[in-house]
C-alpha cells in the first residue's frame, strides 16, 4: 500500500506533511502529485497554494495560514482563513498552524499540509508532527527539493564537482555567533538563506569569521521561477553590486534569498552553466490572444523557452442562429449522406462533439466516412474525440494545404459524392471553391459563430497599451482586429509575432510593426520563432557586452519602477 493512500481513520483522519519545493511547479514529486490528488483539505501559505494547487481534486479545501499580523513578534504559521468545512468557518480568529492541522484531520479527512522547499528543514513542521503523534493522528512526510539545494540548481551553481567540498547550510535569521565562526573558518561551500537586505549583513559575518572578502558569492531571488534574478559578486562588494543593480535600497526588502559563497560560484562558471536565465525568453512576458482551451498548448511550449503567458481570449464562440442547418447535416452524417467530413478548427470539432452528445451519439457515428483536419491541433482535438482523421495537409496547415492533398471525385471509386463542412460564420471560401473545382458537392454549414469577447481586466489593458507585455502572438487577422478593438494597440516596445503574411499585413494596417513571422502557418512555429528571435537578441546583447534585458524594460520609466521590485 503506498503512504500516500494511507485510509484515514474515521475520526482521526491523516496528514500528509509534503514538500512544495524551491517555487517551480514542476518540481513537485510524483508522491506529492499523487497526495495532492487524494487531499480533502489543504494547509499552506499562498505562495505555496499557488504551487500545489492546480494537482488537487476538485472541491478541495484550502486552508491559508500566515504570519500573525497582530503579533510582531511571531513567525509561525497562524490560521488566516478557515476552510468551509471547519467548525470555525467565517471565523477570522488567528490559530497556530498545529492546532489548524489537528482540526482539519478531524472526521477522517486526509489533510496535506504543504510547506515551501521540504519538511525536514522547514522551521515548524517537526512542531505540527510531534502534535500529530501526541494525538495518535496518523502522518506520513513526502520529501520535497529544499530551496537551499534547487535555487542554486536553477542558478547555474554547482554546490560540488570532482574536486570535492565540504557543503555547508546556514540560516542567517537563527545562526549564532559559533555557527559563522564554523562556517567562516571553513573553505567550503556556504549556502546561506536569508533576505534581500540581509545578504551585506551575512556577507559581513563571514569575512569578520575569517572568509576573505575577494571570495566568489551570488545571490538568487525568486529562485527557479520566471522571476529569478542572480546577481554576482564577492563577499566584499555584494552590498555596492546591489545598489549598483538598483535592487536595493527597496520595500521588497524582506523577500527571501539564496546566496552561494565559495570558488564554486564564480561570474566565469556562472556564465556557462547558467542554463535557466539564458533560456531565449527568460521572464518575457507573452500575451497569447487565445481562448484558454485554445492557447494551452501554446502557453506551454513558451513556458518551456522560459516566458510567462498571459492569456486574453479575443473571440467567444457561440452557437449558430438558425441551428437547424447543423441539426440538418448531423442527421446526414449517420443517414450515408456525405462521403466526407472537413474539419477545419478545434472549434469545428467541438460544435459537432456537442451536438452529437446532444443527440446521444458517439465516435461510432463516423463509421464508413472518411475525415480530414486542416492541421496538427485538429487532428488532436478529433483523436481525443476518437477520432482518427484520415487526411491531415502533408504541407501547409491550412485550407489550401488541404485542397493540395484532397483527392479528386472519382465515380467509379466514391459512391457519395457530398462533403459536409461544418465551420464558423465568418471563414473564407478558399475550401468550398476548392472542393467543388476537384468535383465535390459541398454542403457548408455554419457550426458556429465567432464574436468578439468582452474587454479584459484594466490591468491588463493597461499593460496592453503602456508596453508591460514583451511581445504578443497573432494567429490569425481576427485576433489583430479584436485585441485592438478590445484593448487598444499595443505598445511601439512590444515584439509583435504574427502566424503569417495575411495576419501581418492587418497588424501592419493597424499601426504595429512586425518582428517575427512564423516560417508556416503553425502556432508551434510561431513560439518557436519568437524564441529565435528572443536568442538572437540576448546574443546580440551579448556580444556588445550590455545587459541582457526584455522589450518591456526599454520603455520610459520601467528602470525606474523595476528598481522598486
């Protein structure tokens, strides 16, 4: 039996005590995934809510502790919202994170109480185990990446090679005078966690301990996430190459960090094994005009270059006016009436997926039909349908792609010669003219219509037109239209990416200059152009000997505001 389903007793309940990691949540155990997915309730700080989150079941409750706001003096976790399932819900009293944990396992309920980094260097999680076993509440611990180990990972540091090092664990808030005496006498690696505005003061131990003060340091905040920062120094001038950076004097000061001290994290190894800041699109900032269920993929791949997607749907898909025509033609399908289907978008896909579950249909319903799909994603969405097409474009994704593959009529060899193309209200004829030239009987039907979506957040339209975003992806002309008309133009600093020669010429008409154009018709190969573009430019950077920066911090005043994150 595996720990993680370990049965609750049905009083006592069982508490999982697992490790969030440094912040990135692909750092997440497959035993934390699989906790996560059993939880009834969860018990952790925001931060670390936003990381484990996404693997819980749904209608979990999530349970927030923090810091006592009324007693400065604390820092354990106290209960800041009570999940609804406590006996204590809309009760905003402040309780220890132990006594929390305790509540929520009462009537068997398997609680997860994530802690950043892992629980056996987290200050109070032994505290909240030894309550659970004064109480006989059964616990299980599921280890995490400790952020002392993973940040410096993330920040091309090596805390060991072939040569060999002692590895030392400091925590600046709790170290006493005889553990920097230890450490500073020491020629190993330190690994220090502290704050912002404390790492001088560390640094300063150290040296007084014994270190000199020419030895190599960085300092990484916002460690293995798209915010991380690493800065280079020594012990001697890591407080003048902060106020250098501008990232001190700042409010933010307290926001925790990893500093590395010893020869292992010199700027020259940094440079070559820094791979996580030298993705081609580190911290970029990438507006994708997409519905969510559209743009995930996408949102993925550019998460794998290193950018941080935000996603604006630009068009709502509705059903069509009159449906009858669609109820018309989906009667035909299972009847023998076409001899194919044509589908040229997920949205295409969807609209007949529902209308057949609407009639009580299934895959099988394709049976003897052959089915085409303009491109890669739509084949996907008709496979996850169960659905294999049997003509995909072997070029050019696209409506003409398709045409250059579709077979001609023939008499002899098709004994139906109607295809049914079900597709949105405002699509071109390419395909119908195509079709009825190689012989075919078309029956285009409108499945359903395209409008445009409501405007969003005035953050986010704000971010649109005062150049926060670093660059935006247009996949069609439509998106160029409606995020123009929703949200404004973008600012002359974003990097404008479009899917091709039709979508650029409409952004062009529109005011915005083109830097990236996808070499196909692929939103694959649009992202995958803009991480060129990206290295190409960090590269450049480079090679100039400048900083390397994004698009957004070259518009007026963003030096300015950054230096106050």
């Amino acid at each position: 039996m595996s720990p993680t389903t370990f049965p609750a007793g049905p009083e006592q309940g069982h508490v999982t005590f697992l490790g969030a990691g440094p912040g990135d949540p692909g750092l997440l155990t497959l035993r934390a995934v699989e906790a996560l997915a059993h939880a009834d309730v969860l018990v952790a700080e925001h931060e670390v809510l936003d990381v484990v989150r996404t693997h819980a079941r749904q209608g979990v409750s999530e349970v927030h502790t923090d810091t006592d706001p009324s007693d400065p003096g604390t820092s354990a976790p106290q209960l800041k919202v009570v999940d609804g399932a406590s006996t204590t819900s809309g009760v905003p009293a402040v309780r220890d994170a132990a006594h929390l944990v305790m509540e929520a396992a009462r009537g068997g309920r398997r609680v997860v109480r994530a802690v950043t980094g892992d629980p056996g260097l987290d200050t109070y999680a032994a505290e909240e185990m030894l309550a659970c076993a004064a109480a006989g509440v059964p616990f299980e611990v599921v280890p995490g990446i400790a952020n002392a180990v993973g940040v410096p990972a993330y920040a091309g540091v090596p805390l060991r090679d072939a040569e060999g090092a002692d590895v030392r664990f400091v925590d600046a808030r709790t170290a006493s005078d005889r553990c920097w005496t230890e450490v500073g006498a020491s020629d190993g690696t330190v690994v220090v966690s502290t704050t912002l505005d404390s790492v001088a003061a560390a640094a300063g131990e150290l040296v007084s301990a014994g270190r000199k003060p020419d030895t190599p340091m960085t300092v990484t905040i916002a460690g293995t996430t798209t915010r991380q920062r690493t800065w280079s120094a020594t012990l001697g001038t890591v407080a003048q190459t902060l106020k250098q950076a501008k990232v001190l004097p700042s409010p933010d000061g307290g926001r925790p960090v990893i500093a590395v001290v010893g020869e292992r994290s010199a700027a020259a190894r940094r440079d070559q094994l820094s791979w996580f800041e030298s993705k081609p699109l580190f911290g970029w900032k990438v507006l994708v005009p997409r519905t969510k269920e559209q743009a995930a993929s996408l949102s993925d791949q550019l998460r794998s270059y290193g950018a941080v997607p935000h996603e604006v749907p630009t068009i709502a898909v509705e059903p069509p006016r009159t449906p009858q025509q669609m109820e018309r033609a989906v009667k035909g399908l299972v009847t023998g009436r076409y001899e194919w289907i044509a589908f040229t978008s997920v949205n295409a896909v969807k609209a007949v997926r529902e209308k057949f579950e609407e009639y009580g249909l299934d895959a099988r319903a394709f049976a003897g039909i052959k089915v085409a799909a303009v491109g890669e994603q739509t084949a996907n969405a008709l496979i996850a349908f169960g659905v294999k097409p049997d003509l995909v474009p072997s070029g050019e994704q696209s409506a003409a792609g398709l045409l250059e593959d579709w077979p001609p009529y023939d008499p002899v060899f098709d004994p139906i010669d109607r295809v049914f193309l079900p597709r949105a209200d405002i699509a071109t004829e390419t395909l119908v003219a195509g079709l009825i030239e190689l012989g075919w009987e078309v029956d285009d039907v409108t499945a359903y219509r395209t409008v445009r979506a409501s405007p969003p957040p005035a953050t986010t339209r704000e971010a649109i037109k005062g150049g926060g975003f670093d660059a935006v992806l247009f996949t069609s002309s439509s998106t160029v239209r409606n995020l123009v008309g929703i949200a404004g133009k973008p600012h002359n600093v974003t990097v404008i990416a479009c899917i091709g020669p039709a979508t650029a010429k409409t952004a062009e008409e529109h005011g915005l200059r083109v830097d990236v154009m996808a070499p196909e018709p692929s939103v694959h190969k649009l992202a995958e152009a803009l991480a060129d573009f990206g290295l190409r430019r960090r590269a450049s950077a480079l090679e100039a000997g400048d900083p390397v920066t994004r698009p957004s911090e070259r518009r007026p005043g963003a030096r300015r505001r950054r230096s106050s994150t």
